[in-house]
C-alpha cells in the first residue's frame, strides 16, 4: 500500500527498512482486508459504491462492504459525510444502529467499511407497498426499536439528523436499525451554533424551518414522529413541496406557533409571523385521535407528545420510552413475526449510497445519480 | 465530546503503559539506528511543543477551536506510534492532522484553504498541491483504523467547577495546565479525567506561586510543584492531618471519596513537572533546523 508521508527512498536499503516499519500496520490492515470477499456490487452513489460480501471463512456470514471513494485523486479531502459515518459508527454500539465490523483501506486507497447486512429493506419500502398488511402491534414493534435506538444516540450525545423511513433499515430477524449517520454530529457546546440544513424535508421539524442555529435531541425527536404518523397513515403526513410549503402545512396540520404556545419563536431567523386572519389553534389529543385512529387514544397522546411544536415541550427519547402506550394493549409484535419484504439487498445498496438529506424516489429531480444498470442481473 | 468514555475506542485501543510506549519506541530506533544516529532529534516533548506552536500558528487565521488544536496533537502522537517519524515529512503529518481534527470538531476548514495557510508558513516543505494533504489524510485515517473521537479533558473540568466551587482564576489556570498536557504522552497514558483532576490540583494548590503563568518561566513552577507535590502526597498518606489549608483538604477530601486512581493523578502530576523542567531546554531554531535537515536530507517533502 502506498503510503503518503512516507516519501520515496533514494537507497536500496533505505527501501527494505522501509518495508520492515510498515510491515505491523500494513499487516493488520491486510488481516482486516483478507477476513472479507467482495461478492457482487448492490449500489452506487456519488460518495459510495456498496458491495455483498462475506466473511472469508463463512461464506453464509454476510456483510455489506461500503467503499467510500476518496473524492477522485483526493481534490477535496474526505467529505463531512464520511467522516461523521466513520466517526460515530465507531464508537456507538446497540441493537437498533447498525454496526460497523471493521474499517479496512484498500490498495487503491479508499476506505472500506464492514457493515452489518440487512437484507430486508427499509420502513419506507414496507410503508409503500400495498401488498404489506400491518397493524397497530406491528407498528408499536418498529417505532420502538427506532425509539431505543435514537434515545441510545441522545444518550452518547449524538443527533442523527437523518431520521426517516428509508433510513431505518430492517435485519433478517426483523430488527430495526438505524443507519446513514452522514448529517449526525455530537450536540454543540452551549450557545455554539450548529446549521439548520438537516433533516430531510418531510421530517424537519419547525424550529430546524425556522432557522434555529441552537438545538437539541428534539429535532430527532420530531422525525420519530413524523415516522410514527406515516407507519400509521402509510403516507408522508405533511409533505411539503418546498420549505415554505412545508412550515405551512405544518401550521395548518399541527396550529400556528404563537409566542404563547412557543415562547421566543419570532426570534428565529427565518420566522415568519402568522396572518392574523388564518391562525389555526394548536391542536388537542382530539384532533391527534381523529387523525390517526389505529394508535388508539394512548398512541395518539404518544405522537402528540413528539409534536409538539415547542421542542422544548416535545416529549426526549427517554420520556417518550417510559410512555404507557409501549405497555398497553396490543403488545408490540415479536420481531420475528413482523410484516416482511423480500428484495432488500438491492434496497440495502441504494440506502447506503443515498447522501444524507435527500429524498428517495419521490423527487425525480433529486441531486442523486445511482447507477440502477450495474444491480441488474 | 460523542459516545461514552468508558466504551470507546480511546479507551480501548489508544491508552498504553509507559512501557508498551517505551518499546514502541525503541523497536522503530532497532529498526533504523543509522537514521537514528544521523538525524538526531530534540526530546520527543520538545517536539511536541514545537508542533504545538507551530499548530497554533497555522490554525491563526480561521476559527480554529481549541479542541480542534488538542484533536490534532493526539492524531500526531497516534500516527506516531505506527510510523517513525523519521520517514514521514512532519510538516505535513501536522498539516493533515490539523485539518482532520477541524472536520472532526465540527469546525472545517476547506482543504484549499489549509494547504495555502501551511505553505505560507513552511513553503520549502509543504507542495502547493493539495492532493498531498488528502493522501496522507487517508493515511492518517487509516493508521488510527477510524477511531477519531478523542475524549479530552476540557468538559470534565467545566463539571468539576461546581462540584469543587473553583474560581474562574482557578478555571484559567487548570485549562492551561491541560492545553499543557499535549506537550507529553500523557494523552496516551491517561484517561481524560485524570489529566483534568490533575489540573485541578495543579491549579488549585500552585496558584500562589504561579502568577506568572506557565509557559516560559518554566523552572521555578517546576521547583514549587515537586515541593507542592510531596505535600500533597503527605496528605493523601495522612487523611485529615493538621498539614494542608483547608481549601486543599476540601480537595484532598474530595479525591480521597471520589474513585479517581490517584496513583495515576500524581504520575501525571510529575509528568506535567518534568515537562516544565525540560521546557528550559526548548529552541525553536533547535528544532526547525533538525527537522528541517532531516527532512530536506531524506527528501521526504517530495
């Protein structure tokens, strides 16, 4: 492996010695490296080419191998997004995120990482396909291994940033896992400002639409219900067309935010005051049970909870787990038991070669470019 | 700070003894005595405070947090413990590291604009190419496996501020104290809360004498330290004798219940005291020009 500072010896001798200090790492590398095959390539985007592959000695243990391309000839250095995947994947560990076996770098120099394979798709697939049936047990069984799973992130002080149907993806045992960390990032120190491009659209909660610089685990909190309200409905709940289209549906689904009901909201930068002759009051339990009445009255106090427009009122990963609604009847249905989809490994490498922030099909002009014509055959 | 100290890569894979270091060490001199005896080197801590204010220079004009700053001294001294530091152009391992870490603490730094800054400090060793920087970007990456969260010791002091009511003078000085502890290995000895104990104590019971501060006058701070620090480790052998002021014996106390390996907070307190003594030897002609020789020498800017 070329190895950059390393500069190129001028003796022969200096050449060998050279050889014999790289010998430990390269080694280790090469062990990492010689522990997986690349199969066959599921998905390519423009940051990442996604491949089956299989542990060397157990050609049943599956994994997905994620080659990042270092910007070609390394124009730019190694993008935001990989660094944060790399990053936090490393560290963070639980059921409900997906894992990451091993980093190992390649001779063409790009990084590989070894993820764990999940060959059942993703939420969005099993929400959008008619053919699916699922109920309230079913539902109660996925939003509480999302829930776990961002409450675990919170709890490490990670946000994800990223919370939606296609990037909650489904293990052969029917185990949800959170994937795609590209736009996650450790919470700032107090009063240091963050961006407020995050989240995709559908999911970005008010404040993140308002241009709060400053803010917290609820912003995640917001697209966990959001999912919620779409596992039920088995369609966007509020699907804005642009960001102003989508503040606006928000206030006529959820009310207008108003300094009462969300004390310092005009001070956000992008706030715009309601007009005084179109406010819609801010919505009860009525309203939440009306709309979504397969929660049942304590599921739809559940998802009220992770609405709220306030973040400081929405309900944190922790309260919403201590909800009598996880207790109640129907009991979550056991994982193994759960609605599946057959065809998630092509599902898998489009997921994970997806940039963060972007919706999947349903913007045709969306900045993504998979190459669906090398996953044929 | 992201994830938790105690299962983290930090703490499983960059912590090593004093001895394991050692023969890191040694076994990269066994390697290559011939460049050993050719390119003498100052004392690696002497190094490292060159690196650090070298760092500091380049991270001058963007706005560089301080974490970044420590961030990128730990992947030095990360990157060197696999590779000889004899086979790499130091230059540049500092410039990636720098822009590394920036990404890293969330304050980035375009790679065009790092590459600009570095060759305007040292034009004869970095190349205008900025393709160098992602190259050994990759390297680097991939000599600390992807483990690129450091845990540092800043947040636990800012806890300890209550906990042990510390002045904001006590604060100022306790963050020097740990901004000093990149200069050692200490950050590959020690978990980030003992450096920041450490810190604590250095603070609070060297105050008197330290107005001056630390970094120049470094000898007659070392001096009051060790005496400083033999009254310390009294006290901790004699809990609740007559010796110390109160506000030290609040502090001793303190220790005492807390469950923080004291042995490993008077190490880090020689540590600290011996990285002030040889502070006297520094020069940064010294080390510029070595580095310099063996870089140009062993043309490893090319």
């Amino acid at each position: 492996m070329a190895v950059s500072p390393l500069a190129p010896q001028s003796f022969q001798s200096r050449a060998s010695e050279e050889v014999a200090d790289r010998e430990i790492t390269e080694q280790m590398n090469d062990e990492v490296r010689h522990k997986y095959i690349k199969a066959k390539k599921l998905g390519e985007g423009t940051y990442a080419v996604v491949y089956l592959g299989h542990i060397r000695t157990d050609p049943t243990s599956f994994v997905a191998i994620k080659k990042i391309k270092v910007n070609t000839e390394y124009r730019d250095g190694l993008s935001m997004d990989a660094i944060r995947e790399v990053k936090y994947l490393q560290e963070l560990s639980h059921p409900n995120v997906i894992a990451l076996h091993d980093v190992f770098s390649s001779k063409d120099q790009n990084l590989n990482l070894v993820l764990e394979y999940l060959p059942r798709g993703d939420l969005e697939m099993l929400i959008k396909d008619s053919d699916i049936h699922y109920g309230a047990a079913d539902v109660k069984a996925w939003m509480g291994m999302l829930t776990r799973g961002i409450w675990f992130c919170h709890e490490n002080f990670v946000l994800h940033r990223d919370i939606k149907p296609n990037n909650l993806l489904i293990a052969s045992d029917g185990e949800v896992k959170l994937a795609d960390f590209g736009l996650a990032r450790s919470f700032a120190d107090p009063y240091s400002n963050m961006t407020h491009q995050v989240i995709t659209r559908w999911y970005r909660p008010p404040e993140l639409l308002y241009g709060a610089r400053q803010y917290s685990g609820a912003v995640d909190i917001w697209s966990v219900g959001m999912v919620f309200a779409e596992l039920l409905l088995r369609v966007p709940f509020v699907a804005g067309n642009s960001d102003l289209d989508q503040i606006t549906k928000i206030c006529e689904a959820f009310g207008t935010p108003t300094e009462e009901n969300w004390p310092g909201v005009s001070k956000l930068p992008n706030f715009i005051p309601a007009d005084n002759n179109h406010t819609v009051p801010t919505q009860g339990r009525e309203f939440f049970l009306r709309q979504f009445p397969t929660a049942g009255s304590v599921g739809a106090d559940l998802l009220m909870s992770m609405c709220s427009l306030d973040p400081r009122k929405r309900s944190t990963a922790y309260q919403a787990l201590q909800h009598s609604w996880w207790t109640a009847e129907p009991r979550p249905t056991n994982k193994e038991y759960l609605p599946r989809k057959s065809g998630g490994t092509r599902k898998m490498g489009d997921d994970l070669t997806r940039r963060g922030g972007e919706l999947d099909d349903q913007f045709k002009n969306a900045a993504r470019q998979l190459d669906f014509g090398s996953m044929k055959g | 700070m992201a994830a938790n100290y105690w299962a983290s890569t930090q703490r499983r894979h960059w912590l090593f003894t004093r001895e394991r270091l050692a023969e890191i060490r040694e076994s990269f001199k066994e390697k290559d005595k011939a460049a050993h005896s050719q390119f003498p080197l100052p004392d690696q801590r002497l190094l490292n405070i060159y690196f650090n204010q070298q760092l500091i220079k380049l991270g001058k004009r963007m706005a560089t947090r301080q974490q970044a700053l420590a961030t990128a001294q730990v992947y030095i001294k990360r990157y060197y413990t696999k590779n000889e530091i004899r086979n790499t152009n130091p230059y540049l391992v500092l410039t990636t590291a720098f822009y590394l870490a920036c990404k890293m603490e969330e304050c980035p730094q375009h790679i065009r604009f790092v590459v600009g800054e570095a060759r305007g400090l040292w034009p004869e060793f970095i190349a205008p190419d900025v393709s160098k920087v992602g190259e050994c970007e990759f390297s680097l990456i991939s000599e600390m496996q992807a483990q690129m969260i450091v845990h540092h010791p800043y947040r636990t002091l800012s806890e300890l501020q209550p906990e042990l009511s510390l002045t904001s003078d006590e604060i100022a000085l306790a963050w020097s104290v740990i901004n000093d502890h990149y200069l050692t290995d200490l950050s590959l000895l020690y978990p980030p809360h003992v450096i920041a104990v450490m810190a604590v104590i250095v603070a609070v019971v060297f105050k008197p004498s330290s107005q001056t501060g630390f970094h120049g006058s470094a000898a007659p701070i070392a001096g009051a330290m060790r005496d400083g620090g033999m009254n310390i480790l009294a006290a901790l052998g004699d809990k609740g004798g007559a010796g110390p002021p109160p506000r030290i014996q609040k502090l001793i106390a303190w220790l005492a219940e807390s469950e923080v390996d004291i042995k490993a907070v008077i190490e880090s307190t020689q540590e600290l005291v011996s990285l002030y003594e040889v502070w006297e030897q520094y020069s940064e002609k010294n080390c510029k020009e070595l580095l310099g020789r063996l870089v140009k020498s062993k043309s490893l800017d090319k």
